[in-house]
C-alpha cells in the first residue's frame, strides 16, 4: 500500500515500517517483525491486514515455496476483504486493484518451482484483471512484470527475475 489512509491505522503502519526495513537490506528481521504481527492477527484477524502482510512477507522470501505459501494466504485474504474495508482504509483503493499483482506473484512462484501449468493459470487471472489497474507508473509496472513473466513460463525460464520484488538491486 503506497497511498496515504484516511485514518492512522497501526497495523498497517507496523507492515509498512517493516516492509522499508526490508528493502534497505534487513529482510531477516522485516520477516520477524512480520511474522510476529502475523501472530498477533491470527488467521481471522482483519482480511486487508492479512493479505497485504502476507503479500509482502511473500517477497521477503528467497525460496519460491516459502514465498508461494505466503502468495497462496493474500489471494485467500484478498477474497475476503470488502470494498467498504478497503474504502475505510483508503478512498482510491479497489479490492479488484489487488488482484492482477497477487495472481502476478503466485504466477511467478509456480513458475520458479518449475510448475508451468499453474503458473500459467495464474499469470492467464492476472492478464484478466490487468484492466482494474491503475493508469499510473505502479500499474505500468505490473503490467510490464505481467508480460515479463509471461514469456519466463512460456520459455519454461524457473530463474529468480532480477526484477522481482526482493531481488538485490
């Protein structure tokens, strides 16, 4: 989540705290923090909470199992979180804006673990949702790793994209 909430919400503050942490070089500690907030929601806790913390421990994970358990939990969040949730937190945010980059993710998991069906499966539900995409720099983004990953599963390519979140710069 890159937009500013309409209310202070220390979850989601705590995600993003630890999500920075990770991108400058810690992902050790940005996974403990995570998995330590992760905890504390449980697997009922709020669904927006679930999925976006999941979504971003996912990529603090090297290994695509580890990674693709974490994918597999967002998608599941993501289908519960409702408009009115997502609204509250932000007014431009749009749950079916959280689907082409969690497909996009699993996707290239499968991909890496070398499952091409499912990965293709899965980058087929992101190029479906590409249009809720944002007409913005994040979407060109998403759209661009959409096509990138793309053309790794139709070559059968199982090596990490240097342009995957996570990867060193």
């Amino acid at each position: 989540m890159t937009t500013t909430p309409t209310h202070p919400d220390p979850t989601m503050e705590a995600i993003g705290r630890a999500v920075a942490e990770g991108r400058t070089g810690d992902a050790a500690s940005a996974r403990r923090k995570l998995l330590d907030l992760w905890s504390a929601l449980g697997v009922t806790g709020d669904a927006l909470h679930r999925c976006t913390l999941a979504h971003h421990l996912a990529d603090l994970h090297e290994d695509p199992a580890q990674a693709l358990a974490w994918d597999v939990r967002a998608l599941d969040a993501a289908d519960a979180v409702t408009e009115q949730r997502v609204r509250g937190h932000h007014p431009g945010l749009r749950v079916a804006g959280f689907y082409p980059s969690l497909h996009l993710n699993l996707a290239d998991d499968y991909r890496r673990l070398g499952s091409f069906e499912a990965a293709a499966e899965h980058i087929d539900a992101a190029r479906e949702r590409v249009p809720d995409l944002p007409r913005d720099s994040y979407g060109d983004l998403l759209r661009a790793a959409v096509e990138e990953v793309a053309e790794a599963i139709a070559v059968r390519d199982t090596a990490r994209r240097a342009s995957a979140p996570g990867s060193p710069a």
